[in-house]
C-alpha cells in the first residue's frame, strides 16, 4: 500500500503547505469550527493583553489536520507577535535548542509540532525555560566544566500532539492552558469548503459543499485536498470553473472515494476482516501480515478514522467489523 497517494492520508503533504498557507484563517473570528476551544483563547489571549503579558503555555492535542498549526498562527498574529516554528523530531541535542531559545524576543510565539517526539535531554532543558525564562547550560568538561545561566525573554511555548498519552506528566503539567481538538462535523466542514473556494476562485452549489463535506472524514485539511482535486476534475473534464452535485460525483468516483470518505485501502482493510476472518475478531499483528503491512500503518493511518465512523470496533480479542461496516461493503460491491 502506497501512503502517499492516499488523498484521505491525514499527514500533510508539501502541496498541502504551500496551499495551506493562503486557505489558512488569519483571525479567531474566521476560525470555523472548534467553539469553546475558539471562546477560550478569545478570553486568554484578551486577559493576557490587558496585562501586557504573553500567553500562557498551550498545548494542543489531537489527530492531524484538525488545525493545530493554524491555531498557532492565529495565535501569534492575535498577539502581534513573531512565530518560530520546529518540531520535535527535528531537535536531536540540547545544544541545538539554545539558538532558537535565545533569539527569541518579548511574548515571541515557539511553535514545537509532534512536542511528544522530543528526546528526553531535550525535554528536561525545556522545563526551567517554560517555568523560569531561564536555562543553565554547561560549557567545557571534567574538572573544567563550568554551569552558564542565561535569562530569556517572557514567550509562549505552543505544542501539538497527535499522541497526547506519549506526553510526559512533568512537561503536560507545565502548559497553562491544554486544548483536544474534536473531529469537526458536515456542517462546519461544508462552511470551510465553501470559503476555500472562494479562495481558490471556485464556484461551488451548496449541495456540493455538503457532499464533499461527508467525505473529508471530519478533518479540513482532507476537505481542502478534494477540494483542490475537484476544482482540477472540473477544469478538465468538465471544462468549467463551477463544482457541483454532477462535478462533485464524477470526481470522486474517479478518485475511487465512496460517499463515506472511504478509499480502496480503507475498503481493502474491512474487506480483508470480512472475507478472511469471517468479519472478526482478528489480532492486529495477523492482519497486518494479511495486508503485508507494519501493525503502525494500520493503527496510526488506516484505523482512527474507521474506528470513529463505527466502521470498526476494537476488543480484548482484535479488531472486528461492525454492521455499518458489513451494509457498507455489500452496498460499495454492488456499485
């Protein structure tokens, strides 16, 4: 199974950053979806300018696509303040911290994605910087080592997780303020469509909007990437700048995604459990030798959406397939 040619894939592709820069919402009040998250930072972020302070640490959690780098941009332009932005993986020592630490001026924003990927020496680093503005740091070795203390300035520290129960306690606990993005639902999703559109100089009906909304599998950033493949079906094979319900129907079919936002892979995986295994309980490590794939893929990739649409349910005993699951296999077969 090839990932990357997945259009449902949830990870961010380096098309999805490039367009993702000019659909991104600049502003809380053009932030869709997300409601008492979005409250609660316009209370936080408007408590912190009255004392002309910056705002609290903040950790964001959830699967990927829901906004989470959107809401860090949000954030430091609410603020009139500069972002740097790294993530976790790409820190390997302590030492390569301290650049990004001390270049960072007064209520700046530090946006660490995947925070949970952070190496153990890194993390214990980060600890006197969040609570003190402070790190220690040694210089030289044996009986020449010295302990160097550095003053930073007051900046906001905002992470992102897609695996919040990887986060360890100490660091969880130094965030003043912890957000978990939900799934977001047609309606919002349809709102966030049609204003991407707009963006893209797309002409799309509402029926269409919903439509494509029911396959984006509650996640915008997946939204947006049928969008873009829509607006190309309908150029080329339509011959027209207009998406609707015809456009819309014929693109997806193309694409091989069925009215449940589900892919081949998606259909291969519930297939393989019905036919094979008599629809379940199956053991995640036989099923990922079936689908010749690593047992990560399948939980990490495959799973979570399946899971959440009640496609798939998990037990003492593996995985299993629901009814929804089994009507929705005969239905797609008959197509």
């Amino acid at each position: 199974m090839e990932e990357i040619k997945r259009l449902v894939l949830n990870q961010e592709s380096e098309e999805d950053q490039v367009v993702s820069l000019s659909l991104r919402p600049e502003r809380l009040d053009d932030f869709v979806g997300q409601s008492e998250l979005v409250q609660g930072l316009k209370v936080a972020i408007t408590a912190a300018q009255k004392r002309g302070e910056p705002l609290e640490h903040t950790l964001f959690s959830g699967p990927p696509g829901l906004g989470k780098t959107s809401l860090a941009h949000i954030i430091s332009n609410e603020m009139n303040s500069r972002i740097t932005i790294t993530s976790g993986p790409a820190i390997d020592r302590a030492g390569d911290f301290i650049g990004i630490l001390t270049n960072l001026e007064k209520g700046d924003v530090l946006f660490i994605d995947e925070i949970h990927r952070l190496s153990k020496t890194v993390e214990e680093f980060l600890y006197p910087a969040m609570e003190n503005f402070k790190i220690d740091f040694i210089v030289d070795k044996g009986p020449y080592a010295k302990t160097i203390n550095f003053n930073l300035k007051p900046f906001t520290l905002i992470g992102a997780t897609t695996r919040s129960g990887l986060l360890t306690t100490p660091l969880r606990d130094r965030f003043g303020i912890i957000y978990h993005l939900e799934f977001y639902g047609e309606a919002d999703l349809s709102r966030i469509i049609a204003t991407s559109a707009a963006k893209l100089n797309v002409k799309m009906d509402t029926d269409a909007c919903l439509g494509l909304a029911r396959r984006a599998r509650g996640t915008p950033r997946i939204a947006n990437r049928l969008l873009r493949r829509c607006r190309d079906y309908a150029q080329v094979n339509a011959n027209k700048n207009h998406i609707d319900a015809k456009v819309l129907e014929d693109a997806m079919q193309a694409l091989k995604i069925d009215h449940q936002g589900l892919d081949e892979l998606d259909r291969r995986l519930l297939g393989v459990i019905k036919k094979q295994y008599d629809g379940g309980p199956v053991g995640i490590e036989a099923l990922a030798a079936t689908l010749n794939e690593e047992t990560d893929t399948i939980e990490d990739v495959l799973e979570p959406y399946l899971l959440k649409a009640g496609f798939l349910r998990r037990t003492s005993r593996g995985r299993e397939l629901t009814q929804m699951a089994i009507e929705h296999l005969g239905t797609t077969s008959r197509k």
